[in-house]
C-alpha cells in the first residue's frame, strides 16, 4: 500500500515509517517543507539500509500520491494541516495520530471544542473520507528499536471496513489493533497519552502503554 | 476504614463491598430505599458468611456515617444522589465510579458538559470534597470471584493525599491504582468502558479491562 506519513519528519511519524516500510509497504514522509522531507528519508534509508521504498514529498503532494494518509503533526498544527491535505485525501483513508496536548500542561487532558481531535478531522475533511484514528499511545523509542511492542493499539472511527484496513496496518507494524467504537471514542485514547505521561514520570520511564487483557 | 458505598446494591458496588469487607473494612451499603440496602446486605451477608461488618443504611445516612464514600450510581441518577449527599460528605473523599454511559448507545463515549461525571461530582460538592474517581473499567464479575484482577484502575483526583488514599484501597481489593492526573482526566478512565464494551462484544467476553505496561 502507498502510505503517506503527514508530518513524517517527526518522532512517531519516522517510526512509524520505519515499521510499515520494512513490511513492505511504499512510504512517502511528508513535511510543510519538500527539503525537509528529503532529508529525514535520506537520514532514514542511512540509518537503515535495508528500507527500499521511502521518499520525501511536500505535504499536499504526499498526500495526493499516497492510497492511504497519517497524520502525525502536533495539536497546533492540526487545523492548518488538515485544510492543506482536504482536497487531496477525498475518498481516502485518514489515520490521525494527533493527540491534542496543550503544552506545558501535557499531563491533564484537553478536550478539543469538538470531543477530540479526530473528530475534528473529520468535521474537517467531510464524510467522503474515512478518518481513523490510532496510534496515539504507542511510544517512538520502541518502533525505532526491533523490541516487541508493549502496547496495543485502540482504533477509532465510523466506517467498519476502514477500521479493519487499520487494523491490518497495526498489524504491520508489529502491534495489535481494536476496534475501540466509533469516530467520538477517541478521546479516550487521544486523552490516554496524557495519563500514561503521568504514569511515565511517576516511575521515571519513557514507554508506558496498555495491553487490553480478559478477551480469551 | 468505614467506607460507605452509595449504590452498593448495584452489581460493581456489591463487588467492591465484597473485596473491602473481606480486607477488614467496615462497610456501608447505601441505597435511596432503607429496606432496600438492609435487604442486599443480608444477602451478602448469607452468600459470604465470612463477612463481617457490614451494614444498610438510606444514601444519606451511609454518607454522613462514613469516612469515606464510593458512589457507584447510574449516570442518570448521578447528579440527585450528589445533591442529596452533598452536606453529608463535606471534608471526605468521595470516589466516584460513575460512567457517563447514555443507553441504549453504550458503546459511544458520551462526555458530559463539565468534561466529566468526576469533574461534574467535584464541580457540585464543592472544593472542600476532595473528590478521586476510579474503578470504572473494573468487570464487577470478576470482583465477586477471588480471581486474580485482569485490570489495573486509573485513579485521577486534584489531591494528592486523597489519590494516595485510594490506590490503598484498590490494592486492598486486589488490583493495582495508577495516579493517572488530575480529576479532569477522568474522561479517560469513564470514555474506556465504552471502548471496553466495543471489545467485549467483539470477543464475546465480559470482562475485558486494562493492563499498564512499560514501567519497568
């Protein structure tokens, strides 16, 4: 599948990369600036020779290329973003990775005016594209490393078929995806990462996750 | 501790009055009808004869009784019983366990107008309540069994002490408790049981919950 990665340049979106390239999908990293973009592929293929199929687009370009588009940009950008890549991804997948933290206060949860930031991707992009939502809880440092992953992913949105697509992708990259209901549940992982935080400094860690247990 | 829990005649509130009583607490069974607490404390009592102090009051009553109280209430019946306890619990803890679960649709994540029923119960009780939710993603068949717990319990509160407090409580009913911020948080822990039910229905279960990994 050709996955574009919006927002690509950064930690999450470079792992992310990284997983879904080495199971064989075609990924394209894009960033507000085409040289940026370049640039973090070019890092990437060094650091790790065996990836073929990366490249670096600008953002509306990636996500005019790709079959299927992830968002992986901070809360204040999400807005500019999503009206930059709209014309782009109708009739696509969406994968939004945002979580709307409000810097400096990451560990309390923000609800954005419309329930959460996946929502207001789709009120954004309109009902011709099927936003899911995932990814928001599982930590950077281990999707660089090849360690199993030690969180489950929690899959969101309105269209059961996409959801499934995702799932599939979580798959990919060595996690296990749920169907966690429709598009207004993601608050609960959107608003997670802020808990894990807490968890996190709690114990002086930097990766701590969820296992959904009690399903055998 | 003397613990009362208001809607202890329901099923997650019987479990926790199980699990207390048998740590050596001396429990309150609150109920908006006295004959109605009496009736569901004789019944624990003849199920688990090894129970000891364990008594029924009228909510109010069990309140004022109490050195601390859990309230696990339907959503609907949330805001009467905060009212109808209000001058009861003034200087206590009260641990909301309260779901903003809105039937038929409970597999939907509903977020109440103040950003949650724990930030509502706080908003209503006033500063002098320290107010801590917690145990909302708990499966209370699993409470009455002495089965080893399948899920940890996410316990926000804006009072440090009072968080303390109740991760006590939730090891002395043999789970685990995560400070997982403040009382806005709750969102998070109240939205999960609604992503909770989405995968027990798709699993066929009853009693899928949470793990916190990482922090080792």
């Amino acid at each position: 599948m050709i996955i574009a990665i919006i927002g690509g340049t950064g930690k999450e979106g470079k792992g992310l990369a990284y997983r879904w390239a080495k199971a064989g999908h075609q990924i394209i990293i894009g960033s507000r600036k085409l040289e940026k973009a370049q640039r973090i592929t070019s890092q990437l293929k060094e650091e790790f020779p065996e990836l073929e199929d990366i490249e670096g687009l600008a953002n509306p370009d990636a996500a005019q290329k790709a079959e299927l588009v992830v968002i992986t940009v901070p809360f204040a950008a999400h807005v500019p973003i999503l009206e930059a890549i709209k014309e782009h991804v109708q009739g696509k997948i969406v994968v939004d990775v945002t979580v709307p933290l409000v810097p400096p206060k990451v560990t309390r949860v923000t609800i954005p005016a419309a329930g959460s930031a996946a929502q207001e991707a789709q009120d954004i992009l309109g009902d011709d594209v099927r936003v899911v939502s995932a990814f928001q809880n599982v930590s950077y440092e281990r999707l660089l490393e090849d360690a199993e992953s030690l969180c489950d992913v929690l899959v969101c949105g309105n269209n059961k078929e996409a959801k499934e697509t995702v799932i599939s992708l979580v798959e990919d990259a060595g996690m296990k995806g749920f169907n966690a209901g429709p598009i207004q549940n993601s608050i609960v992982s959107e608003g997670l990462t802020s808990v894990l935080i807490n968890i996190n400094k709690k114990f002086g860690v930097h990766s701590a996750g969820i296992k959904i247990t009690g399903i055998e």
